[in-house]
C-alpha cells in the first residue's frame, strides 16, 4: 500500500471517530431535552461529566485529525 493511501485511511478512521462523538454528544443532549423532569439530580449530573467527557474526546480526536490531514498534504 502506498503511503499516500495508507494515510487517506488514517484520515478517514479519525474522521469517522469525530463524528461518532459528535453523534453521541446530539444524542445524548436530546435525550436530557426528553427526560430532564423525570431525571434525578445523580442522573443529571453523570449525565453532564459525561458531555465534558465526550466533548473532551472530540477535541481530542479533531486535533489529532488536524494533524493527519497536515501529513497528507505533505505526500
């Protein structure tokens, strides 16, 4: 595999982990809109570590995919 494919695929792997978390973080903003009367405290506070969690993942997960775009435009 030539290396200008094998980083298209690392590209593509971290783009599909950036949307994953951002699905999951929509997902599970719609879910607090839905459930928020019936949810108690304990609930809505894991619920929010989680979000700074996930939200931690996709900043995480752009820069690294910054980076690799960065190293395709090099090849």
């Amino acid at each position: 595999m030539a290396d200008i494919d094998y980083q298209k695929e690392k590209v593509s792997f971290w783009r599909m982990f950036f949307f994953f978390w951002l699905t999951t973080i929509i997902g599970l903003i719609a879910f607090l809109f839905n459930k928020f009367d019936r949810l108690s405290e304990t609930k809505l506070i894991l619920i929010n570590i989680t979000l700074i969690i996930l939200i931690i993942f996709l900043l995480l997960t752009s820069i690294k995919l910054k980076k690799e775009i960065e190293k395709l435009k090099d090849l």
